[in-house]
C-alpha cells in the first residue's frame, strides 16, 4: 500500500473519528467539569461558603476518579457505556470513558485557575452587595479565564492521549490504526504517521491555546 493510500484509506478516516471524539469529550468535560469545580472553590475552607464535609467527599472523589488508570476505566463502565449509547465499543462509545477520565481534570484546572483570582477583588465585589453567584460567575470566572483558557488547552490534549489508549481496545481514531494497521500488521509506515500526526495535533493546539492566552491577557 502506497503512502498516498495509506493516509487515504486510513489516516484520514482515523483522524476525523479522532476529532469527533476529543471534540464532543471535551465538550463534555469542561461543561460537567465546571460544576464541581466551582463547588469545590466555594466550600473550600478560605471559600465563599466553607463546608468542610461538602469539600472533603467532593475533593476524594474527583481524586479517586484522577487516579483510575483509563483502560481499566474504559473496560469497568462498559456496562455503563452500553446504557448510554447501545454499544460498548466503537467511535461514539469511546466519548463516555473519555468524558469521566477527563472531567476531574478539567474541574482541578478550573477550581486551580478561580482560586487564583486576587482576593482583593473578591472583596470588593462583596463590598458593592455582589451575591456570592455574582461573584462566581461575574468576577472570578472572568478574571480566570485566561488560565482557564490555558487549562481548557491541557485538557484537550489529555484526552488525545486518553482517545489514543481507547483505539487499542476498540475505540477507534488514531489509536486503532496504529494498533490494527501498524503494531498487528507490522506496518511501520501506519506507526510513524500516526505518531507524527499527534504531534502536529497537539502542538496546533498548544499554540492556539498560548495564542488566546495571551490575547486575553493584553
């Protein structure tokens, strides 16, 4: 099979399903990410609303969830995987496992970049009368949002390796080729594609997050 084929016949085909996959994960992620990042930063003990318990069982379990190796994660919902979408493996099924590993993720970047807001500006947000909703979504947020931006750009990449990992046990894109193609089919070429093609994937990404980073920030 020539080169031309190769990317093609193969490539091609793997990368949208690769695109489709880290896109709607990551959609995913930051969206249900966002929810208990904020809750984790408004009961945290210097919060607006400190609640100990509420903190600690919210912090072990986006800890737990951080800590599950994402094969054994991928293969231990596949029950719950076939609830959602009616299949257990394939390019649509992947985006569950994808989503779950990376959402505690998202949600530690988030709560990080939100504690970061100076806490003078917090205060004189409750000095004008803001509601703590206010002051969450109206103040730090916005102040946040550069290094959330940043956040958001390590994300993505995180679950390109997750989609990666997915494609070894069927959950198509980048990986499965690599793995059907290159690494059960002894084709190099397949291999060195796929490598080079992640890479370039992720270092446009990187620059577009630092290029939005620093739009912001001016």
């Amino acid at each position: 099979m020539s080169t031309a084929e190769i990317l093609k016949q193969i490539l091609l085909p793997s990368l949208w399903e690769t695109i489709y996959m880290v896109f709607v994960a990551t959609l995913f992620s930051i969206v249900i990410g966002f929810i208990p990042a904020i809750i984790l930063v408004i009961t945290d003990e210097n919060g607006l609303k400190p609640n100990k318990i509420v903190y600690k069982i919210l912090d072990f379990i986006i800890n737990m969830l951080r800590s599950f190796p994402f094969l054994i994660l991928m293969i231990a919902i596949f029950p719950f995987t076939k609830l959602l979408t009616g299949k257990q493996i394939g390019t649509t099924a992947a985006i569950v496992p994808l989503t779950i590993g990376a959402f505690p993720f998202a949600a530690r970047v988030i709560e990080s970049s939100l504690k970061e807001v100076n806490k003078g500006i917090i205060e004189a947000a409750k000095s004008f009368g803001s509601s703590n909703f206010q002051i969450i979504f109206r103040v730090m947020i916005k102040e946040a949002m550069p290094s959330i931006v940043l956040g958001i750009t390590l994300t993505v990449i995180n679950i390109i390796g997750y989609s990666a990992m997915a494609g070894a046990i069927g959950g198509g894109g980048l990986g499965a080729a690599a793995m059907q193609y290159g690494y059960n089919m002894f084709n190099t070429t397949v291999m060195v594609y796929t490598v080079i093609i992640l890479m370039i994937i992720v270092q446009i990404l990187q620059s577009i997050g630092n290029f939005i980073y620093k739009m912001m920030i001016k």
